[in-house]
C-alpha cells in the first residue's frame, strides 16, 4: 500500500482477493479494518470513524459504501 489513496480504493471493493493481495490484515476470516496501514502524520486524539490517515489527510466513514478521504 503506496499511499491513502490507494488504501480507501481497495477499502471500497469489498473484496477479500483484492484486500489480501494488497497485504492488509485479515482476522477471523474477515477483513480486519482495526489494523489497517498509516501513512504518517499524529494519530488523531479520537479515532472513531477514522480508519487511516497521513499528514493532511483522514479515511472516514461507517462501511464500504460511505468511506471518503477528508482533510484534517
């Protein structure tokens, strides 16, 4: 995973295949989104709802279909 970008597309597909091939963490045969990559910048002080970030930028959104990438 090169980026926060190409993470919030992979999160977006909903696919086991597509998720295991880019390395990201599985758990109990499930997509483990607890665990997913960060790509720098401070770990925000509350993170519900947050799923990754970098410096600028955060991953939000309750599921698959409502994940967007907003400023911090």
């Amino acid at each position: 995973m090169k980026n926060i970008k190409q993470l919030l597309n992979v999160m977006k597909e909903c696919d086991n295949e597509i998720w295991l091939t880019a390395g990201l963490p599985f758990a109990h045969g499930e997509q483990d989104w607890t665990d997913l990559p960060t790509f720098g910048g401070d770990e925000p002080k509350n993170t519900d709802g947050i799923w990754s970030w970098d410096k600028c930028h955060l991953i939000v959104g309750t599921c698959a279909h409502d994940l967007e990438i907003v400023e911090r």
